[in-house]
C-alpha cells in the first residue's frame, strides 16, 4: 500500500522550513513520497498580493528537485477557480491508485482554522490529517470533534517565513541558506519581491 503525504502552500516563495517539514514528516510516517501542490487561488490571500502561480511552481520544482521522495503537482493550476483543499484532494484521491493512503500535511496555525474550511468533514473523510506544531499556536485549544480526527507531530522549527522572505528581498538583504540556491537564483532572475 502507498502512502503520499500532501503539503499544500502558497510556496512564495517555498523555503527551507517547508522542506525540512517535509522530509521529517515523510520520515515519522514512512510515507513513500511528499506531493507538493503550490495553491493557484488560494481562498486565503484573496485581496493579497501574490506571485503568479507558474512562478511559484517553478520554484516549488527547483526546490524539491534534489530529492526523489519530492514530488510537485500542479493539479490546482490546471482547474479553475478558488484553491479549496477539499476539491484538490477529491481530484487527487480519484487520480491516484484505490490503495494509496493520502495524508494532509498541515501547520498548527492550520489546524485552528479548520472549522472555517470548505467542507472540512470532507476532507477528514478522503485522507489522514497531520498536524506539525507551529510557534505560537496552540494547538490544545481545538475542539476535540477536530482534534479526534487528527495526528499530531513535532518537526524541529526554523524561525523562517515566505513574508520574511520577500521583506529581504526588497531590502535588498541575502536570502542565503532560507532558501535553496537554485530559487535564490530564480528569484533574482526573474526580479521577484523586488520594490
């Protein structure tokens, strides 16, 4: 049997926290491969702005390329529409084989905001959830309806996050070491999250 873990994300850009999460994740859960899915539309950051979606796929590739367990999809930039996680998963789960497991890889931040998913039942009806703990949430605050239906995880944390990312940027500040070389590289060649 297969078991794919899932880590959805705006990815702008995706850094190295995200693919130490994953790999320890991959790891904990013996899971044959993480699928990585940068949101098209995400129904979050409506109003915000975002990097258009190829250019953030490409990053997404460029980052997971040296690890075969890494796999990067890009299932919600070939639909229309708002990104809801229960509709990604539904496409996912009837393109894959009957006996693959799925598991949703999600941060603690996340998991406090379930409730407000789209059709969050849903999604703990098509695959596992797993919950890797996030500085500053609490996870002990979810209602156990969710918190039942969830795993729980501890992956060591790196202070780093994609805002974070972009302010240096704009500063003109080094990115080294938050990011692979290679989106570094993409990054100042297609003068992203400049002013």
């Amino acid at each position: 049997m297969k078991r794919v873990g899932v880590l959805g994300g705006t990815f702008d850009p995706i850094h190295i926290g995200h693919l130490i999460i994953a790999e320890e994740v991959r790891t904990k859960f013996t899971l044959n491969k993480i699928l990585f899915i940068p949101s098209a539309y995400p129904p979050h950051k409506e109003g915000q702005d975002v990097t258009p979606v190829h250019l953030r796929y490409r990053m997404t590739v460029l980052a997971t390329q040296g690890n075969p367990s890494f796999e990067v999809s890009s299932i919600e930039l070939d639909r229309p529409g708002k990104s809801y996680t229960v509709d990604t998963l539904k496409v996912l789960r009837s393109s894959l084989e009957k006996e693959t497991d799925i598991y949703l890889i999600i941060g603690g931040d996340e998991a406090l905001d379930i409730a407000s998913w789209r059709r969050p039942d849903e999604i703990f009806d098509l695959c596992g959830v797993i919950v890797v703990n996030r500085p500053g949430y609490d996870v002990n605050v979810l209602g156990e309806r969710w918190k039942a239906r969830m795993t729980f995880t501890f992956v060591p944390q790196i202070d780093i996050s994609s805002t974070r990312i972009r302010e240096k940027v704009r500063r003109g500040e080094s990115i080294k070491y938050l990011v692979p070389d290679s989106v570094e590289s993409y990054i100042k060649e297609q003068g992203l999250y400049r002013p």
